[in-house]
C-alpha cells in the first residue's frame, strides 16, 4: 500500500542519517499490516530489532546499541 510504502521510505531516509526507528507497544492490527508489507523483513527476521513490547525496553535497545557502536568507533580509531 501506499502508506506502508511512504512509512518504508521515512525509515530509510532516516537510517540513511544515522537514526533508527524503533516500534514499540504496537496495536496487533498495525503489526499484521506491517507484517504482510514485510516491514520486517522476510520471515520477520529483522522483528526482534524493530519491535518493542514497551517504549522502556525499546530505549534500553537503543541505548545498548549505542554502546556498542560507540565501543566499536573508539577501537576503530586507535
């Protein structure tokens, strides 16, 4: 569909500058729409990264990655 198509688009653009988005406390009529536009990818495979029970656990994700890609830049520039 065109908004999943638009929603998509707004994703990437926003990785394309460094942001991730992240979904959480998502209504199951919202997480079928984005599962049959294969939001997550193939088989969902990219789900357990994306989607949050609760917003708590997403910015604990958030901050976790962070870290890492942070670790992961300092280790790159010694």
């Amino acid at each position: 569909s065109t908004g999943m198509a638009t929603f998509k688009g707004l994703v990437k653009e926003y990785k394309e500058i460094g942001v991730n988005v992240l979904l959480a406390s998502c209504n199951t009529l919202v997480l079928d729409v984005l599962q049959k536009g294969q939001f997550f990818g193939k088989h969902n495979k990219d789900m357990s990264s994306l989607l949050f029970y609760t917003v708590h656990a997403a910015v604990l994700y958030a901050n976790r990655m962070s870290t890492i890609e942070e670790s992961r830049s300092e280790n790159s520039t010694v």
